[in-house]
C-alpha cells in the first residue's frame, strides 16, 4: 500500500465497505493489479478495470515513439517527425527506431549493406507465392508469406538470444519489399524482379515492381525520395493496432516473422492499414468536387465516414498528413496531377470549416494523401496496405525486441466482464424444445 502522505497517490474509499485505500500514482498511471486488492469480500476476486479496446490504458512503457495527440508531435526517439522526413533515410530511421541512436557513417554503412544483403528470398517461397490466385490480394499474401518466413528461418524461435534477433531484423526488412513486389507481379503475371543490391532501399523496390526489360531499373529520383520520405512516416506510430498485435501475439515468445505476420493482418483492416485504399475508393464514389457537399452531409447523417479523417491519438492535425500533402504536390510534378486530389482538397477544406468534424476534432490523418501519391506512381489501390507495411516493419520489430527485453511483460491474457448464462445442465438432444425459426435451422447450404 502507498504511503498516504505521499501526494502521487489516488485516495479511493469503496462505498460497498466503506474501506479507503492508497493506490501509488507513477508516471501519470495507476496500476490497475492494485485495484485487485479492493474486495468485497476475502473470497471475492477484486476489483478489475474495463477498458474495451484500450481507450484508457497504457500496455507497456516504451522508450521508441512520442506522440502528443493534441499539439500533434509525433517523433521517433526524441527525433520530431518533420526533421527525420526531411534530412534522414528510411533505413538510417528504421536504425534509430530499432537501436535508439542515430548510427555514425560506419555503423550507417554496414547496417546499409546487411539490410541489402538480405533482400533474396528462398526460392521455395517463389513456389509458395505462385500457390495463390492470381486475383489474390496483395495484402493477403504478404500476411501468409511473412507467415510463411518463420519456417525458412527456425532459428528465428530464439527471441532470447541477441544475435539472432539482430539477424532477424535484417532479414525481415530486407525481404518484406522483396515480398511485397513478387505479390503485386504475381498478381499482373509479370515474371518475379530479383532485388539490385546497387540500388537504394526505396529504389530496389521499385525496381522489383515496375521493371520491365531494361537492363537495369533507374527509378525517377523524386519518387524514390518520395516513396523513402512515406516509408519514415509510416515506419512507427507507438501502440496502434498493428503494434498492439506484434506485441501481443510475440508475449507467447513466439518467433518474429508469426509475431509481424499478425500485425500485417491487423494493418490489412479498413480502420488501420486499409484506409488509404478506402479513402481513394471513397473520391472516385464522390467523383465531382460538385459532389463533394452533398458527401458531407450524407457522412454527417450517419451514412459512412469521412475517410483518411479522425484519428484515435490526434485530435489535431497529424503532422504526417502536413508533411505528405507537401510530398503529394512534388510527385504531381513529376506524375502530372491526380485528378482526385481537387476533390480531396475541397473534402479537406469544408470539412475543416464544418462544426461536425471541428466538435469531433477530426482532422485529416496520414492516410488522407497516401493513398493519391501511391496512386500517381503507378501503385494500384490494392498495393497501399502493403506500402504501409513495408515502411512499419522496423517499428514493428523496435517495439518486439523492446516487449521482449522488457521483465514486466508476460504473455497477454486480459480478463473479461461474464454476463453470459449461470452454470446449468446439459439437456439431450430429444429433450430439447423446438426454438423456431432461426437462422441455423434454416440457413442449411445447399450447392
Ligand atoms: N468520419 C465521420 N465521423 C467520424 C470519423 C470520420 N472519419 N471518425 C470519427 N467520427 C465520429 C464518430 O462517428 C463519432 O461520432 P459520435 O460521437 O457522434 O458517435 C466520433 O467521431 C468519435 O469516433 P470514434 O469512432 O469513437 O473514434 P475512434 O478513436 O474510435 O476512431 C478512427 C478512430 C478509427 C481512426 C476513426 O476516426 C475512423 O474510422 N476514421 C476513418 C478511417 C481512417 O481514416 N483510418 C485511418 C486511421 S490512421 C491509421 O491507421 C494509420
């Protein structure tokens, strides 16, 4: 029990004894196994917290990414986002997130060159990809072939030795563009692209998507910054869905690629990962900025959402969003504009101007742009998620190694309210009511 002199400290008296108690306050949390010791009675459990979908609970201390929600910061290892997106690369990022200091020359060199040097994939995995269907999503085969890593690499079973972990990492972020490309070939029935180590991370990516006959691939300088500047914006975002998932599915000392498969299906989700997909499908629905106020009005009626808009951390505007719509205009230079972008623009605009989203603090979120700008450079909408889960990989695998580092965390199991029925006998079949008509009686399928 805390000491009651101390001021960080909550006071709570239980009404149904009357007793009071002392919960310690740290780091602006209580924690919650200390309401266990409020009882009704010796043999009852003790009070529990509820908290569907963690709207109001800390699940680790973490030490990698920093967000203010309503001054909108966000930064990776005390690094503001805006100077990462404008003066680092993804893989010196994806370094700093995973290590936590910004690497000299020599260590950015050799981490450079291990990452490259991890690109191949083995070429069973090539048979194992030719096994979906050509209309497979994208997104779909990268969850089952990042999945499928985990049995090319047994080793990988050791998360408690550092060695491996570190050769993991390499070949999880070396091979995830190398996947993500061969999904999007499979799908078009274009031969499979083998990395160029010659290239940059960024490049060799697009190099393995859109490479045609050239000898050698030379990406469009712009895009590839482009793609590499998207990449660091999406490479961590501290306990979102995905992470939560990585997180929780590595807490039963699992091996990284099952842990990070888990997470690339969490981000396949329209609420997550899948949103810039949505928010494209959504301005072509629109199709006119013409209709871009009766869109409003139908979302504030009830009828679907504004997508690419509200986020559930930002109730400012999230300072990726800043950064990419910027990005989107030097792309569009290049590309020539997206026609869709006057729409989302006129989307951006009343929607800022409108009580309904202003009441709501809904802003535009990262994906509000993304999904414009990977349209202009040639990516079909299918291919956003898996963009996105190329460029979280290393913050994915940042919060793994630091879960697994971390002694208070054990294997994630939280409690649940019951309201289901009382204990009661088992009834034999014939013995049973009839119970009408319903779904299961006559929903039987016939072919
Ligand atoms: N359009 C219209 N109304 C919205 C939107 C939206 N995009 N987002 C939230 N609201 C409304 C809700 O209807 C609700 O209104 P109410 O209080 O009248 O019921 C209120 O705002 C609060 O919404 P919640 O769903 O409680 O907010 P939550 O934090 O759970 O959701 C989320 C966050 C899922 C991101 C939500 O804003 C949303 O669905 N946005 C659209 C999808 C999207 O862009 N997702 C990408 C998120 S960023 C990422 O994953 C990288």
């Amino acid at each position: 029990m805390a000491d009651p002199n101390h001021c960080n400290s909550l006071s709570i008296t239980d009404n149904r004894t009357g007793k009071s108690y002392e919960l310690p306050i740290e780091h602006g949390t209580v924690r919650t196994m200390d309401l266990r010791q409020i009882k009704e009675s010796e043999d009852d459990f003790g009070l529990l917290g509820y908290d569907p979908s963690f709207l109001n609970t800390a699940s680790c201390k973490s030490q990698i990414t920093f967000i203010d929600g309503e001054k909108g910061i966000l930064r990776y290892r005390g690094y503001p986002i805006e100077q990462l997106a404008e003066k680092s690369s993804f893989l010196e990022t994806a370094y700093l997130l995973i290590k936590g200091e910004l690497p000299d020359k020599e260590r950015l060199a050799v981490w450079t060159y291990n990452i490259r040097h991890h690109t191949m994939i083995h070429a069973n995995l090539t048979k194992f990809m030719d096994g979906f269907r050509y209309d497979a999503h994208p997104m779909g085969i990268l969850v089952g072939t990042v999945g499928a890593l985990s049995t090319f690499y047994p080793d990988a079973k050791n998360i408690g030795d550092e060695e491996s972990r570190k050769l993991q990492v390499r070949r999880l972020i070396g091979k995830i563009p190398t996947l993500a490309a061969m999904s999007f070939r499979h799908h078009l029935g274009f031969p499979y692209v083998l990395p160029d180590n010659d290239l940059s991370y960024a490049g060799n990516f697009l190099s393995m998507m859109f490479r045609m006959t050239e000898q050698k691939y030379e990406p469009n300088p712009v895009l590839e910054k482009a793609l590499d500047v998207l990449f660091i914006l999406h490479a961590d975002h501290e306990q979102n869905c995905s992470t939560n998932a990585v997180r929780s599915v590595s807490s039963s000392k699992v091996d990284p690629y099952s842990a990070i498969a888990a997470g690339c299906a969490a981000l396949y989700g329209p609420l997550h990962g899948g949103a810039n997909e949505a928010v494209i499908r959504m301005l072509e629905g629109i199709g006119s900025v013409d209709n871009v106020s009766a869109f409003i009005k139908s979302v504030k009626s009830g009828k679907g959402r504004l997508m690419g808009f509200g986020h559930r951390v930002y109730k400012n505007y999230d300072p990726r969003a800043r950064i990419i719509k910027k990005i989107a205009f030097e792309v569009f230079e290049e590309t020539g504009r997206n026609p869709l972008l006057d729409i989302a623009i006129e989307l951006e605009r009343i929607a800022l101007e409108d009580d309904y989203f202003i009441g709501r603090k809904l802003y535009p979120n990262v994906d509000f742009y993304s999904g414009l700008i990977y349209q202009a450079m040639g990516f079909p909408t299918d291919m956003f998620p898996v963009l996105f889960a190329i460029g979280r990989a290393p913050g994915w695998l940042a919060q793994w190694i630091e879960h697994v580092k971390d002694p208070e965390q054990k294997i994630a199991r939280p409690r649940q309210i019951f309201l289901g029925a009382p204990c009661r006998d088992y009834v034999p079949l014939d013995e049973r009511p009839s119970r009408g008509d319903d779904e299961e009686k006559f929903g039987i399928c016939r072919l």
